[in-house]
C-alpha cells in the first residue's frame, strides 16, 4: 500500500472533528495528499447504517446487533473509500475505525474486545492503521463539551454514564494491548494544542 492510514479514537466529545479538520488543512498547506473520512459512514451506504445506529428511536438494538451493523458500515467504507485511496498514495485520516468498536462495543456493550475483534475479522482483513492517536480525555469532561457546544446528541451521546466511563475504560485496556500502534495525545488542552501534538505523531509516520 503506497498511502498512509491514519484513525482518530476517543470518547465522544474528545475534539476529533474539529482537530482533523485542522489537521488536513495543514497537511494541505504542506504539499501532502490527503484524504478525511469518518466512521461510522463515508459512504452512501454506511451513512444509511449510521441513521439506522445512531438512531435515537433505537434503545432495544442488542450489542451483537450493533456490532454486527458497524462492522457492515467499515468494510464498505474500506472498500469503496479508503483502500482506492491509499492506492493513490493518500494519507487517509479516519475519524473512528475498528477500536471504537471495541471500545464501545466490546467493553461498553459488554461483548468483550476479542469476540467484537473477531467479528470485524471479515469487514479488515488484515489491514490494521499505521498510527492511531488517542484523544485522551476524562469521559465526564467530553460529555460536558458535548453539552455546552449544544452539538445535536445521537443515541451513543445519551447513554448512561457508566456506559461512557467503561467505553472510556476499554479505550485504555485497548491502548495497551497495542501499544505499538497507538499513541495518546492529551486531548484536554485547547485546540491548537491538540493540533500541534497530532501533527507531531503524523509527522512521525510519513518520514
Ligand atoms: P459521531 O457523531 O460520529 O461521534 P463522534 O463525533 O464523537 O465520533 O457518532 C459516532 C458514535 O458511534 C460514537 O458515539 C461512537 C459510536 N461508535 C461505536 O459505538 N462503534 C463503532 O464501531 C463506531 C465506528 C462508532
């Protein structure tokens, strides 16, 4: 694969969209070719499964259920978006990818992070990011961003917070087990900040 592969993980409310939009721009700036997607979606038909997901109407969807509909949405995402772009030599910058399953239904939903691993086996292979930074942030801080930024709140957003604190918890189990490839930023200072240090991780994959 020529491109780069790079996602962005947290918890809800962790700044990802605002910081990759900035990110972008700068690697722009900088002569790079690169391409900003997001999961769950990207494409037609994931965005159709994100409604479906994201759905407030949606309470009783079981955990497996869930998975099952988020791991549909990557490997379509994957397929028709991100692995033509790293063809062409893109650095692709994913706001969500595999760990958030894990996370969120591997630890949050209970599933456990191996049984939600397995079943993302069909929609990644076996194509894993080169980097994925972590915006680490107290899951009480970012739903308090959520809520003060008055961003519309989807189904995920309301959940319990015992729900944010385990996803939030899963994140760090899921830190750990691949400490290679997963480097935490803090994601509590102010947004340039945040940038600045993103960039630093990025920098180190493309050179
Ligand atoms: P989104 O509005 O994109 O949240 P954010 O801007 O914080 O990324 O909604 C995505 C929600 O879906 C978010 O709460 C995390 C959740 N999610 C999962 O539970 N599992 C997954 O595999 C993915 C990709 C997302």
């Amino acid at each position: 694969m020529k491109g780069k592969f790079i996602t962005l993980e947290g918890p809800d409310g962790s700044g990802k969209t605002t910081v990759s939009l900035k990110i972008v721009q700068l690697l722009q700036q900088q002569g790079y070719k690169v391409m900003l997607t997001r999961e769950p979606g990207g494409v037609d038909i994931a965005e159709q499964i994100r409604n479906v997901i994201l759905d407030k109407k949606n309470t009783a969807m079981d955990a497996k259920t869930e998975a099952l509909l988020y791991a549909a949405a990557r490997r379509q995402h994957l397929v028709e978006k991100v692995l033509p772009a790293l063809q062409q030599g893109y650095i692709v910058i994913c706001d969500r990818f595999v760990d958030s399953s894990l996370a969120y239904q591997g630890v949050g939903r209970q599933l456990g992070i191996d049984k939600v691993y397995a079943i993302n086996l069909f929609a990644i292979e076996d194509i894993m990011p080169d980097k994925t930074i972590f915006f680490d942030i107290d899951y009480q801080l970012g739903l308090q961003r959520i809520r003060k930024n008055e961003r519309v709140s989807d189904r995920m957003d309301e959940a319990s917070q015992d729900f944010h604190k385990m996803v939030y918890d899963g994140y760090l189990q899921i830190c750990q087990k691949y400490a290679d490839r997963i480097v935490k930023i803090d994601a509590s200072q102010d947004v340039d900040h945040v940038v600045e240090a993103a960039m630093k991780e990025i920098k180190k994959v493309l050179c």
